[in-house]
C-alpha cells in the first residue's frame, strides 16, 4: 500500500518509520541535527513549497534514509494510513 504526502509524492507504507510533526518535533535538538544531516547528505524532499506542517522518515530496501517534508499535517498523515489498514484487513 502507499501513503499520499502531497502534490504528486507517494511513499510505500512499509517503507515508513515516523511520521512526525514539525512544529513539535524540532523542539528537540536531536531531532534538529538529524534533519540538518539529512539536508547535508541530500536526503530530504520537500514535497510542496508552502508551510511545512510535518515530514514523515522512510527506509527502503538498501537501508537508505529518506526525510520528505510536507504541507500535510502529521494527524492527517497518520489518518490517511489508518484508513489504508481498514481497507486491507
């Protein structure tokens, strides 16, 4: 199954570790340093220009981190995957 992040982004579910809100989130300056690595190493995604409201952590197959930053609120997110396991039980 895939999670919509917005715009044209979709993720696969079982890719997904977090999906965190960014107005919280960044608080913590641990969460602040590993969103600078990300940047630093280009693995972050910007999937839309407007206010980011959360970003949701991947890996995939290789082990590979993937931070994608979205307008799309983390309970809304997290709504939307919910909903995802409703349909495929």
């Amino acid at each position: 199954m895939y999670l919509h992040l917005g715009q044209d982004t979709v993720v696969r579910l079982d890719e997904v570790v977090g999906i965190f809100d960014m107005e919280n989130a960044t608080i913590s300056k641990h969460t602040r340093q590993f969103l600078s690595d990300a940047q630093k190493n280009g693995r972050i995604f910007n999937v839309s220009m407007e206010m980011p409201k959360s970003f949701v952590v991947c890996v995939d197959d290789t082990h590979t981190e993937t931070v994608y930053i979205s307008q799309i609120s983390s309970a809304t997110l997290r709504k939307r995957t919910a909903f995802i396991e409703d349909i495929s039980i």
